[in-house]
C-alpha cells in the first residue's frame, strides 16, 4: 500500500518542523569561536552557500580575488561568489595555518589537522561535520533546541537572507547562481554567466544582515 507523498503532503511536513536556520547572533559565535580552517569554512559557507562537500573538494588554485567561480559538484551547475573582505581575510589565515598536505592532497585548499582531506565521497566520511559538532559544544549549541542545525544549514542561510531579507524580493536568479541550483527555465540553458553586478548585489545584501553596513 507504500504510495509516495504528494508536494502538499511534504510542503505541510516541512512547515509542522520547526525552520532549521543559525541566527547572526550565533553565526558571530561560531566564528569567534573556531580554529582559523573553520572560520573560513563558515565564512564560506554563509557568503557562497558552499556546504560540506562544496568545501572539501575546493582548490588553492581557484580561490583567486574577489570572485570564486566553481562549478556545483552535486550538477556541475557553473557558480560564482563575491567574496567578502572577511572571507577573504579568514581565507588568508586558514592558508597561513595550512598545514603539511598528505600525499593526493597537495591541491585542497582545506586540510585537516593531519594534512588529509575533510571529505570522503566514497566512503561518505564527513570531518566537516564531526568538526563543527565540536564548535557546537564549545558555543553551547546543544539540546533540543539545536537539533538538526548542522553546519549545511548556513547554506539555507545563505538562500533565506539572499532572496528574503526586509521583505522584499531581491534578484532570485543570481541568489539561484550562488546556490548553483538549476533553473527550469528555458533561457537558463543559453545563459551559463550572470553579471558579476547582480552576483555581488545578493552576496552584499547578506554581508549587510551578518556584519552591518560598511566596507
């Protein structure tokens, strides 16, 4: 008698769960909190919408200026990213603290204490997520109340203050190039490029919630 649920039996699920969202309050927290590799993790993670995966497979070659243009390992969507000066900044230390890379991982721009790398797809080891449950407890982030708030969830983040802050609508296309999502419009499959204009407007607009106004 297994039938699958209809789009409004999963909408009506999702909206009895309480919204699994990181204030900015608690994002500050987290980050004052964290060694430097996992600062610029989290920096990433609200300013580029990269979450677990996107962060271990990312290179030293392909953090270079402002803009961070990777493609989604999930579609091989092409994204791009304004990146903060925080990001920036919290890049430049987590290379200064890089350590010693094990062999194969010479590229990875993120390495764990060891040298090795933070993700295994092919055994789904996620050291990313094991990491940041140890922030968690360090910040205090515990109890009911944080269950289920992993470290993706600043990826929706990313997407709630992007394309929802103020109450105002802002540019959902770009917010879409951030995420890497696909479109389904018909145009989408012409335009592979977005302005880096509207890529920085929507990146700003989430600066602007997390730190306040200035440069």
């Amino acid at each position: 008698d297994w039938r699958a649920p209809t789009d409004n039996e999963i909408e009506a699920e999702r909206t009895s769960k309480p919204e699994k969202l990181w204030t900015k309050q608690q994002i500050k927290k987290l980050i004052k909190n964290a060694n430097p590799t996992m600062a610029a993790m989290l920096h990433l993670a609200v300013n580029g919408a990269f979450g677990n995966s996107d962060l271990g497979r990312l290179k030293l070659a392909e953090v270079d200026g402002e803009y961070l243009r990777v493609p989604r390992g999930k579609n091989g969507r092409p994204r791009k990213c304004w990146l903060w000066a925080e990001t920036r900044a919290a890049i430049d230390k987590a290379v200064e603290n890089r350590p010693e890379p094990k062999d194969g991982c010479e590229e990875l721009l993120f390495l764990t204490r060891s040298g090795g790398a933070w993700i295994d797809e092919a055994t789904f080891y996620d050291g990313i997520g094991d990491e940041f449950r140890e922030l968690k407890e360090t910040c205090e982030f515990t109890g009911k109340d944080f269950q289920g708030i992993h470290f993706y969830a600043l990826r929706h983040v990313f997407a709630d203050v992007a394309s929802n802050t103020g109450g105002t609508n802002a540019d959902d296309v770009a917010t879409k190039h951030v995420l890497g999502h696909l479109e389904r419009a018909v145009l989408a499959k012409y335009r592979r490029e977005l302005a880096d204009k509207r890529i920085k407007a929507v990146c700003e607009r989430v600066r602007k919630w997390l730190f306040g106004k200035g440069k």
